[in-house]
C-alpha cells in the first residue's frame, strides 16, 4: 500500500493550541460555550471600518498571489523594500516556506525551549535536524539567556536559529541587543524570528528585528 514519506509518518504530535473539536464532542460540549484563551482572538469581533471594507471586497475572484498592494503598503510603514517582505497565511506557513527554502536532510536547526512547536514540525519535514535546547530561563520567566544562546550556537554551529518574539508559551521578549549578539555570532546562519504576537506586548520594538532577518537571508 502506498505508505506517505517515512518522516512525515514520524512527525511527533506538538501541542497547537485552539479548540480540538473531536474532543469537545466526545464531551458534549458545544464549541460556541468555550472561551478560547490559547489564540488572540477578539471576542468582540472586527470593528466597524473593518467590516466594512470587508463588504467592499470581492471574494468571488481570486487574490493577487504576490500581494503586492499589502507589501507596497506594508513597505511604506516599515521602511523596507517590498521585495523584501512575503504574505501568507498565518505564520505557520511562513516557517515552513522558510524551512522548505533554506534547510536541507542533516542540516542542524536550533531551537531554544519551550517555544512554539511547529518549529520543530517544519524542520523535521524538511529532513533538518532539530536541536531542542533549554536556553530559555525558568527562574526568569523563560526569558532568554543570550550566553546560553551563544554557546549553543557555538557548539552546534547551526544552519538555522528559530526565536518566537513575544515567545509562546511563556510571553517573554528577546532585546534587540540580544538578536544583534546572536546574529553577529552565526553570519552563515538563517534566523528565523517569528513576531506573530508582538502587537500583544506593551512598548514593544514592533518589527524590532526585521532588518536584522533581511541581513541574514539576503
């Protein structure tokens, strides 16, 4: 019988978050009666320009696939060229069209922990070696400790660095002074720095990193 890719079969079940609907009903709980706290929904839904700009749109068509008005625009408010920004659909597939593009079977990929699971997930299919390393201090708060990082990145040489910034689970933020250090450590290497959550976070640098992610992938 034909049988998926042997790693793909072995791909180990991670922890995502959101409503896990065949368990609900074994529970006889409707969906409607959760309060999903695990993702940044908005419980009150879209405000009003939104919507309607929302009923403005036509969806009978399909979209640009290069999302070039968003990039043009977004390119104005971040001060990059549009070139260098790409759309899609949520962040988990961006991680995978990063591990898809720049990580080949053997290729060592760092991955300080706890964080986000479909790290792992995106370099496990690409046949990448994930290195799952407690760089992340439970006695503050799961906070970064760049000197861990460092030697880390040190001993493992890795081709690819995964950082979350707010991080998931644990909230915590990475400085820029800290992303600057860990770049200059690994010039060779892809860092991958997922802000999906940064909008959460009081004062925070918004995009604090994107430039420095240009400078590594390009």
């Amino acid at each position: 019988m034909l049988q998926p890719r042997q790693r793909i079969i072995q791909l180990p079940t991670i922890v995502h978050g959101g409503i896990h609907y065949a368990e609900i009903e074994k529970l006889t709980i409707q969906p409607q009666n959760i309060i999903d706290f695990s993702v940044s929904h908005n419980p009150y839904g879209p405000p009003a320009e939104v919507l309607a700009v929302l009923n403005s749109v036509c969806i009978s068509d399909y979209p640009d696939p290069e999302a070039k008005e968003l990039r043009r625009h977004l390119s104005e408010r971040l001060k990059v060229k549009p070139e260098n920004l790409l759309a899609g659909s949520g962040a988990t597939e961006l991680v995978r069209l990063a591990a898809m593009a720049y990580f080949d079977p053997g290729d060592r990929v760092l991955i300080p922990q706890p964080t986000y699971g479909e790290y792992e997930i995106a370099a496990r299919i690409m046949g990448a070696q994930p290195i799952k390393e407690p760089v992340l201090e439970e006695a503050t708060h799961f906070s970064l400790d760049i000197k861990n990082l460092l030697r880390s990145i040190e001993r493992y040489r890795p081709k690819g660095v995964f950082l979350c910034n707010p991080n998931d689970p644990t909230g915590q933020c990475v400085t820029r002074e800290d992303i600057a250090k860990a770049v200059a450590a690994a010039s060779d290497c892809l860092f991958i720095i997922d802000e999906a959550y940064i909008a959460l976070v009081d004062n925070a640098e918004i995009f604090s990193s994107l430039e420095l992610i240009i400078m590594a992938m390009f």
